[in-house]
C-alpha cells in the first residue's frame, strides 16, 4: 500500500517537473529542434559494432539536425510520458544539458534539453568548453569536441519512490542514457566519449545548475580527426 503511494507520488512528481519544463519552454531564449528522424543510417547492429570512445576531434561544427538526433537518443519521448531510455517507474530523474561550441546555428553557450517540447533552453551566455576540461581533471581533449553533453540527476525524483535504493536506480538510468548517446553519435558518424572523471561542484557551477541537482555523466561530442 505505501510502495504504491510512493509510486503514485513519484509519477505526480514526474509529471511536475513536465508542467515545469512546459513553462520554462515557453521563454524567449529556447530553440526549436528539427523534428528527429524515424529513421537513421545505419543499422543497431553496425552501432553497436563501430562503436568506440573517440578523443581526437578535429574544428567542424554539428548541424541542429545532429543535435536534435543526439538529444532525442538520450531523452527524446517516444510515447506519453515514456522515452527513449528505461526510468525506474518512470520517475524520470535526469536532465541533458548541452554545452555548445561549434553548432551550426546555434550560439556558444549552455542549454537544457526539454525532452516534452523537443526543445532547447538558453541557460547562460558563451563557450564554456575550456573550463568544463579543466573541471574534468584537466582531461584538455573535452574542449575540442564540437558540444559536451552532461547527464545531472535530481535523485529525489526517485528516491520519493524507492527510498535510498533509488540511488542506484538513478546511476543505472544515466548509463542507460549515455549509451543511446554513444550508439547515436557513431551512427551519425560522430566521435564521442564518456567521462566520469570530474568536479562534481565545479562542473554543477560551471553549468549553473539548480540545487538539488548533480552531474553524473559528461559525453563530449564532436567531429573525429582523420589520422
Ligand atoms: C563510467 C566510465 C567513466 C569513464 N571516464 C572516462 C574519463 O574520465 N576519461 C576518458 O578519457 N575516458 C573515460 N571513459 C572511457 C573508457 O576509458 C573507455 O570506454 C574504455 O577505454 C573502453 O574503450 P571503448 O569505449 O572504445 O570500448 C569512461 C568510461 C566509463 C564507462
């Protein structure tokens, strides 16, 4: 009976947290993504078998159509209320930020994916990339990648539902999330990495993320330098 009220409470919290998004969405500084593709070039098998942890990027800039593939693998809705990657009782408790360098049409800075609007919202002004590689214990190669995707998680969003084992719930999701990532940057023909070592402070204040909010996960994306 209060597993399932807790469950009950976590959905409303999920659905909170699309109302919320539903406003943030409707401010000025948002932009549009391209509508994601039902279908892609290449086969999950040929994904999964190319796929590798890329550092060498070279300058080129990714399209939005690129972006707007590479957010809806991580967290693009698929059905009502459900996405792409697995949620702990659907409880949802990741967010995408999108720190931007070189994007066709888009201007350097942070942003927030809004997974309901398939959308992206302005969080702050300018290329942060450097710093970000910096917080990432100097790991320099970060800031050559055309857009560092970072994973954060508002654990409560699932703990509210399955207590402290929630926890690793919310780790699990994020792997789950990186991954589509990974899988839909090789098959664009993209090179990306994941990166789990960092500040977690400095990155949460680099991104100037909201309390109770946590970086988990950092995958820089860009385009690989031919050897
Ligand atoms: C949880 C996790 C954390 C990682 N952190 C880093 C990192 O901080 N820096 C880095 O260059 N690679 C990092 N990697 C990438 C691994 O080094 C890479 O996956 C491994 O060398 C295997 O190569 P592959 O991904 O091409 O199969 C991480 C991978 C995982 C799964």
């Amino acid at each position: 009976m209060m597993k399932t009220l807790l469950h009950l409470l976590a959905m409303l919290m999920a659905n909170f947290a699309v109302a919320a998004e539903g406003a943030a969405g409707s401010a000025v500084r948002a932009v549009n993504l391209p509508p994601p593709p039902s279908t892609g070039a290449m086969s999950l098998n040929e994904a999964l078998a190319r796929r590798r942890s890329v550092r060498e990027f070279s300058h080129g800039e990714l399209t939005l159509d690129e972006i707007s593939r590479l957010a809806w693998a991580a967290q693009g809705i698929t059905a009502p209320q459900l996405r792409t990657a697995p949620s702990p009782g659907a409880t949802y408790p990741l967010e995408v930020y999108l720190v931007v360098g070189e994007v066709k049409s888009l201007a350097t800075g942070v942003y927030r994916y809004l997974p309901c609007l398939h959308r992206l919202e302005l969080m702050s002004d300018g290329d942060i990339r450097l710093p970000v590689a910096d917080t990432a214990v100097g790991q320099t190669w970060i800031s050559k990648a055309a857009m560092v995707v970072v994973i954060a998680a508002v654990f409560e969003r699932t703990t509210a539902c399955y207590g402290k084992r929630g926890e690793r719930y919310v780790y699990v999701e994020a792997g789950h999330v990186a991954q589509n990532l990974l899988l839909q940057a090789t098959a664009l023909g993209l090179g990306a990495r994941p990166v789990g070592a960092f500040n977690d402070l400095g990155i949460s204040r680099l991104l100037r993320m909201p309390e109770g909010e946590m970086p988990l996960y950092i995958v820089p994306v860009g385009r690989i330098a031919q050897s």
